[in-house]
C-alpha cells in the first residue's frame, strides 16, 4: 500500500540531456521517472539521448499546479531555463 505522504507530493523536474539539451516533465515518484528516462523506456523525446541527470526539481501538493510548472519550464528560453538551474543550485547551498 502507498502511503498518503506519498501520493500527495508531485513534482516538476528538468533533466539534462547527454548532448546538453534541456528537458521538462512533472510525475509523482521523482526517483522512479529518471530511473526511466535513462533506461529509454520514459518520454520518447528522450529516447537515444541519456543518461540524463536531474537538474532542477520543484515540489507540489497537487498535480495541477505540477503540470502548470512544467508548462511555464517547456515555455522558458535555453538561457532562461539555465538561470532557473542557477537559482535552484543556490537555493540547495542555503539549506
């Protein structure tokens, strides 16, 4: 049985390709979804193009705002999308 603490958390991530590409998803198991990305077996986008590594990872209570968070990610510029990683990494320093 899964338990409530772990339904309830959805998360918006940004892997990096082998090539250096940027890619956006959301799911519920973080560790599971990049698990499946590097075996080829996640999105097709990435199929060809691991390993990936993780590279930003936001946390939300509800699916909804997950999906909205990957959207408003896929919609930012490479630059843009670097300084959103730029950001995470010094947010991580501070805790």
């Amino acid at each position: 049985m899964i338990n409530k603490a772990a339904r309830s958390a959805y998360w918006a991530y940004m892997v990096e390709c082998k090539y250096g590409t940027y890619y956006a998803g959301w799911t519920n198991d973080l560790t599971k979804r990049i698990a499946a990305h590097n075996k080829g077996t996640g999105a097709k986008y990435l199929r060809g193009k691991g390993p990936v590594k993780l590279v930003y990872k936001k946390k939300f209570s509800t699916a909804l705002k997950a999906q909205a968070h990957e959207r408003f990610l896929k919609s930012l510029t490479r630059k843009e999308k670097e300084s959103v990683i730029a950001n995470e990494a010094k947010q991580s320093l501070k805790t």
